[in-house]
C-alpha cells in the first residue's frame, strides 16, 4: 500500500493537480516506508524511482533503483517499462526500446505499457 501511496503523489504531480513541493515530500516518504517494510519490494523501488525521475529530476538515482526493481524481478512488466523510460531519458534508445518491447510482450493490454512504449519509440525517433 505504501508503494501506491508514492505512485498516486508522483501521478497527482504529473497529472498538473499537486505542486512538486507537496507531492514530493509525501511521494518519498510514502516509498521508503515500503522499502522500510520490505527491502526487496519491487514497487517500493519502481515508486521510488518514479519520484526521483518526476519530481528530483534525479535520473541517476531512478536509473539505479528501476535497475534494482528489475534485477528483483526480471518476468515484471512495470519493471522493464519504468527501467526503459529511464533509459530513453538518458539518451540509451535502443536499450529502452529493448526493453519496452519486453514490457509489452509481458502485459500485452496495459494502457500505460503500451502509452511508454509509443513515448519510448518517439524519443528514440522511430517514428514508423
């Protein structure tokens, strides 16, 4: 729960509905309480790295903690997506494509899957 808690601040921030100095605060301690409970939880790290992405602009922090989301759980689709997103971010596109491709081939019909993968694939100007 605690994990969802930090995503639903980030996405109230993306979504222009909080301030990156309320979401922020709340975001962050809403993860390391996940991960505070459970080390090993997949999406504590993926909240986590979400919120060091969108609001700390930290993308080598996310970049690590995505990598250890991933490394947790190599069969998890979010995983591969947040991961790719990171890396496209940082100009890798042909591993973030990589790496969506795999998203999308574990959950097929997730919307917000699919969404990173198209947003992956224009950063990485493949545009067919």
């Amino acid at each position: 729960p605690w994990a969802g808690i930090a995503h639903v601040w980030v996405n109230l921030r993306n979504m222009g509905l909080k301030s990156p100095e309320e979401s922020l605060p709340k975001a962050l301690r809403a993860a390391g309480r996940a991960l505070e409970l459970d080390p090993n939880l997949v999406d504590g790290h993926l909240a986590l790295a979400r919120a060091k992405r969108d609001l700390e602009f930290d993308i080598a922090a996310a970049e690590v903690l995505a990598r250890k989301a991933l490394d947790l759980n190599p069969g998890s689709a979010e995983a591969h997506a947040v991961y790719g997103n990171i890396l496209s971010f940082r100009g890798r596109g042909d591993e973030a494509v990589a790496h969506l491709k795999q998203a999308v081939e574990l959950d097929p019909i997730s919307l917000q899957t699919n969404s990173t993968f198209a947003s992956v694939l224009y950063r990485a100007r493949r545009f067919e």
